[in-house]
C-alpha cells in the first residue's frame, strides 16, 4: 500500500456484509447498510504521552475491529475503498 497513516490514525478496509439473512431472505444492494466490521490494513506509529514516550496502538495490522457506524473518513487508494480514523474509535477486536 503506498499510504502511512500517523500518529494514532488506523487505515481499514470494510469486511463485506453477508448477502441473505439467516432465515434465506436476499438483501438487495439499496438497503444494504455498511458494514461496521473491517480489517486493519495500516497504523501509525502512535501517539507521544506527556513525557514525550511514544505510545504504541493497540490494534495491529490483520486484527478484524469492530468500528462505530459513522466513524472515519472515506478515501480510495490504488483503486481500493478505505477508512482512516483515530484508535479510539475502534470499539474492539475480534479474538480468533
């Protein structure tokens, strides 16, 4: 990838939303809400406390996290959709 987030910023792409429900029922594109799932594709190298000690980021590329529905700014690089938003706006991390 030819971009680097910084400071506490965390590059993500989107994990596609399922197509049918559990019950078998197709969700057609137009009703579909974007997922508020996604892969950590990039992070900046954190944030500088009071003393001047780099705080590394809790969320590390590959991790799935979990985001909230209006966080982040959308942008497009090499062609692929990302967000770019700060770590606290990270709600969690899925464990495998």
């Amino acid at each position: 990838m030819s971009f680097r987030p910084l400071h506490d910023r965390v590059v993500v792409r989107r994990l596609d939303q399922e197509e049918k429900t559990k019950g078998g029922i197709i969700i057609p594109d137009t009703v579909k809400e974007k997922p508020q799932e996604g892969e950590v594709v990039a992070v900046g190298p954190g944030v500088r406390d009071e003393h001047g000690r780099l705080q590394p980021l809790d969320v590390k590329v590959g991790d799935r996290i979990l985001f909230g529905k209006w966080s982040g700014t959308e942008i497009k690089v090499d062609g692929v959709d990302l967000l770019v938003f700060k770590e606290s706006d990270v709600i969690g991390v899925f464990v495998r």
